[in-house]
C-alpha cells in the first residue's frame, strides 16, 4: 500500500511534466500554423530565430513585398521592430517599421530609418516607399502590417528585428546583450531560409538545448531521485532497491547536467562580451558539488561505521544544496533565454507537483514510522508482562 502510493506520488511530477511539454509542444509558435483573424493569406514565412519573431509575406517579381511582422511575448510597455538594411548587415542603415501600444489603448504604428546607434527610434521617410502600414496589439503578441515598394529586383533581403521597453509613449534603447544582438539575418524570398549573420540560429540552438538539458537533470531529475531516498527507505521491504533507484536517478541526472554544463561553457566561449555572471556562477558550484557527491557515493561507509552519521549530515547537506541551486539557476536560465511563457509555466507545474508529492509523503512517512514506534513499544511491553507472568507463576 505505501509503496504503490509513493510510486505514485513520485511518477505524478513525470506525468505532469511530459503532458504539459507535449501540450507546449503542440501549441507551440511556428509560422505555418498560424491563421490570421483578418483572413490575410500570405504564401511564404519564416521563423525568425530569436525574440520570438516570425515574417510573413507575399513577393512578386515587380518588388512589392507584403508582410506581417509578429513579436509574441510583448507587454504593453514595449515596443517592437522589424527593419530592411538595403546597403549592409546590421543597424545601421536600416530601414524599420516600428509599433507600439500607447498608454489610452490604441497602437502606433510609423517608419523610423535608423541613421545611428542609440537611436530613439525617431519618425522619418524610408529609402523605399510603404504603404498600408498597420499594426494590431492583443493577447501579448504585436502584428505590424506593410507592403514594401522594393527598388531592386533580388530576392535576398538584410533584415533586422528589436524589441525594447517604453517610457510614457517614448521608445528607450534595447538591451545591448543576448538575444538583443543576435537578431538580424538575411532572408531567401523564394526559398523562406533565413540565414543569421552572426550565427545567432546556431547558438539558439545551443541554448535550448543547454536549458533543457538542465532544467531535466539538475531541476527534475535530481529532486525526484531525492524524494525516492528520503521516503521509498522507510519500507522496509523496500530495501535495497530504493537505493539503486536513488542513485540510478542521481547518476542520470549528474551525467545529462554535465552535458548541459559542458555546452554552457562553450556557448560563454563562442560568446565575447556576452556574460552572465550569477548563471555562470551557480553552474559551476552545482558541477563541482554534483562531482563531489559522486565521489562520495564511492567512499560511503557501512551502515555501522562510526563515521557514517557524519557522512549522511554532509551527503543530505550537499545534496539538498544542489537541488536549491537547481531550481533557482533554472530560472535564471529562464529570464536569460526568455521563452515563450509557456515553457517556463511548465516548469512551475513540476516543480508544484514535486513539492505537493514530498508534504504528502512526508506527512505519510512519519504516520507510518509513529504507528510502527508504538506497535514495537506495545510489543515490548506485552513481552514484559508476560514474562513477569512467567515468574510469578
């Protein structure tokens, strides 16, 4: 009965997680499926591949352009971007369709060419004339609406994209750092690639992949192994394999999170001038604690040894150490990668999962162990009247 119950209690997070990640994953943001409430059709996109952008466009041979420009995940205090540079890759020289929501509810939506940097995203004449220019604001997500009379008859394109915060109704300089200086690529009209010019699609890549590598190893599985060790050994005939199940788990996740640390580092390496300190930081003591812990395993003392108390103080100590790091470094994964809000609501909901599962069980635990004290005292107790019967008699 208790071990079914833990069993349960135990696999609820991994139920949680696996059908909250198939449900982002369904409803997760890609051009293609995406309807427009306007009924537009337009025949090509792209996924844009930071700050959680997508273009949508029709392109004749004439060089009229019709786009849709969506920045999702926006609050009512920023302001978006998307921009042509017709002379080079980068800022500079770019060509910007900018919106924004104002304060009284309504959206604005103008041309700004950007001459330098530290602009303040000023309203000017483009180099190439616009028209039908619209934009739309609802549910977090930001549409602006164009078509472009294109000079030149390419089909490839330098495109730039941006998002910043609002002061009043007045736009302020974007962030200087991550995602903020990865967003500009060239795009294929007929083909629909876009091709970053700083290998900014790559090191997303690398990033997702980085997170999720450690938000399942150091945020999931760690504390599940941990919940396993602390209430499946209280059942006696659970012994030993609540302690191949702990360290299964443990290992797992110590060689999965080394993978996600090791591609940290190369992503810091690959990055000049791009630096998370607190993230870094954390990282590395979890990597050198979770070392620690293995090495442990290997020394552990027999359960009758004379220092083995000290080496459960220290192996709990660490180890619920780790797990608080985890966590807390998660979300600082979370606020540098900045993803869909989804994912990270995800990610919440196992964390209330496990959490929930380890109140019941502990709850559970010391109603088994306080009914187990007594009964073993009643039994003693039983024993020694009877045997004083047996004196007597």
């Amino acid at each position: 009965m208790g071990g079914t119950l833990l069993l349960k209690l135990i696999t609820l997070p991994l139920c949680v997680f696996m059908s909250l990640l198939f449900s982002c994953y369904a409803q997760s943001q890609t051009c293609s499926r995406y309807s427009f409430s306007s009924n537009r059709v337009f025949k090509s996109c792209s996924d844009l591949p930071v700050l959680n952008s997508f273009l949508h466009y029709n392109h004749d041979s004439s060089g009229k352009l019709q786009i849709a420009y969506r920045h999702t995940g926006i609050g009512s205090s920023r302001w978006v971007a998307w921009a042509i540079n017709p002379t080079s890759k980068g800022m500079v020289g770019s060509q910007a369709l900018v919106a924004y929501p104002r304060t009284d509810g309504t959206v604005r939506v103008y041309t700004s060419p950007i001459t330098q940097y530290q602009t303040q995203l000023q309203e000017g004449k483009l180099s190439f004339q616009v028209s039908d220019l619209s934009a739309t604001y609802e549910n977090n997500e930001i549409i602006i609406f164009a078509t472009l009379g294109l000079s030149n008859n390419g089909t490839t394109l330098n495109q730039v994209w941006q998002e910043g915060v609002l002061s009043g109704n007045t736009p302020q300089m974007h962030v200087t750092s991550g995602p903020n200086v990865q967003s500009m690529a060239t795009l294929n009209l007929l083909s629909g690639e876009t091709a970053t010019t700083n290998g900014g699609g790559s090191k997303l890549r690398k990033r997702n992949i980085h997170g999720v590598l450690n938000a399942v190893s150091w945020g999931i599985l760690m504390p599940i192994g941990a919940i396993t060790a602390r209430y499946l050994k209280v059942f006696k005939s659970a012994d030993p394999a609540w302690f191949y199940l702990h360290a299964s788990c443990q290992f797992s996740a110590y060689v999965i999170g080394v993978a996600g640390w090791g591609t940290g580092l190369k992503l810091g390496s690959e990055s000049p001038g791009i630096r998370f300190d607190t993230h870094r930081t954390i990282g590395i003591v979890l990597f050198s604690l979770g070392t620690l812990q293995v090495f442990a395993l290997l020394l552990r003392p027999k359960p009758d040894h004379k220092y083995r108390l000290y080496w459960n103080i220290y192996h709990h100590l660490v180890g619920y150490t780790v797990i608080i790091l985890s966590v807390i470094n998660v979300f600082k994964g979370f606020d540098i990668l900045k993803p869909d809000e989804k994912w990270k609501n995800a990610y919440i909901g196992v964390i209330v999962a496990l959490a929930f599962s380890a109140i019941v069980l502990e709850a559970y635990t010391w109603f088994v162990v306080v009914k187990r004290k007594r009964s073993e005292s009643a039994g003693k107790l039983q024993h020694g009247v009877n045997g004083v019967r047996s004196q007597q008699a």
